[in-house]
C-alpha cells in the first residue's frame, strides 16, 4: 500500500452495563497495535501500557452528561518490525535525524480531560492531548496527535476496552504514521462484591 493499509478494531459489550454515581475507579492494562504509512508501504506493531482513572462522582452540572472525570496515560511504548524485534529506537533515531533531536523513548500519551467524554452508556469517547519533544535548539515540535474510542463494561464496572489512533508527521518527510492500537484495562483493585 501507498496509503494507509488496514488498520482497525471491533469491540464490543456483551451485556449492559451500570454506572455508579458515586466513587472512583483506576484501570490498568496494556495495548497492542500496528503502524501503517501514507506515502510509504511497510508496517510495524507497538505495544504500551495504558492507565485510566474514572471519577464516577464527576458530573457536568451544565450538561448534565458524565466526562470531566476521565484521565488516562499510555506510557512504556515499544516498536516492533514483523519479525518482532524491538526498533524503538531505531524509529526514534530516524526522528532525531529528521528533527534535529536527541528523542529516546517516544513520548507519554495523555488524555484531553474534558465534558462528555463518559455518557450514561458507558461510552467513552476523546481525544488525546498531542504530545511533543523538544529538538536541539530547544524549541518544542509536536509528534502526535489523535483519539481514543471505548466502553466501559463488567460488573460494577471492571472493565473497559477500546481503540487509540495517533497520527505523526514528524519522523518522514512527506511521510505520514498512523497508529492504530487496541487496549484493554482491568480495574484495580477489582470491586469487592
């Protein structure tokens, strides 16, 4: 492919679920995923440790729909060729080399924390923050930007699965990267019955 290859999850719950209205909830787990290219074919996996924290007490009184409560972190990400050999920084060396930087590890994610990110149905949909690194002259260049799509499943709830796609144009010139991973997170500690 030239342009974008395949890239894309399903999810899905398997039963409804209810919210409480009251306390709050971390969920820690990890993610999977594929790198494809405009304007380039080859492909490459990515892997990443996802935190999300959830204020269930947090509702917008303007609104009235949840969301001002959802933070979350993708952090400790790795890349992968198909054969699976790590070129973490080989890719970061192909971005200090087209940046004029000295970036190692590829930046934390974090996400846009914001109103009606959480509805009712347990639909969480946002955007994450870009994330930037600093070249050597010190000026700040952004590297990736993108959204996250999930919902929040289990009982009471424990569980919650989705998608993050980030996109850069910082490492090719003309070139643009996508990453499309999925995640899933368990809460910790698992609600007592």
């Amino acid at each position: 492919y030239r342009g974008y290859g395949f890239g894309g999850f399903v999810y899905q719950r398997e039963n409804n679920v209810s919210l409480p209205s009251s306390g709050q909830a971390t969920f820690s787990g990890s993610s999977a995923g594929i790198r494809d290219f405009d304007g380039r074919g080859g492909l490459e996996y990515t892997t990443a440790d996802v935190l999300i924290d959830i204020d269930f007490d947090d509702f917008n009184d303007v609104t009235g729909a949840r969301g001002d409560g959802v933070k979350g972190t993708i952090s400790n990400r790795r890349i992968f060729n198909i054969n699976g050999v790590d070129i973490t920084s080989a890719v970061m060396g192909r971005l200090n080399a087209e940046n004029d930087s000295s970036v190692t590890q590829p930046p934390n994610v974090v996400f846009t924390v914001g109103p009606g990110v959480l509805d009712n149905n347990g639909d969480l949909v946002g955007s994450l923050t870009p994330t930037f690194f600093t070249d050597d002259e010190g000026d700040e260049v952004e590297y990736e930007n993108g959204n996250y799509y999930a919902i929040v499943s289990g009982d009471d709830p424990n569980e919650i699965v989705g998608v993050f796609v980030l996109e850069n144009a910082a490492e090719f010139e003309e070139i643009t990267v996508r990453e499309t991973s999925g995640f899933i997170v368990y809460r910790d500690p698992a609600p007592t019955p």
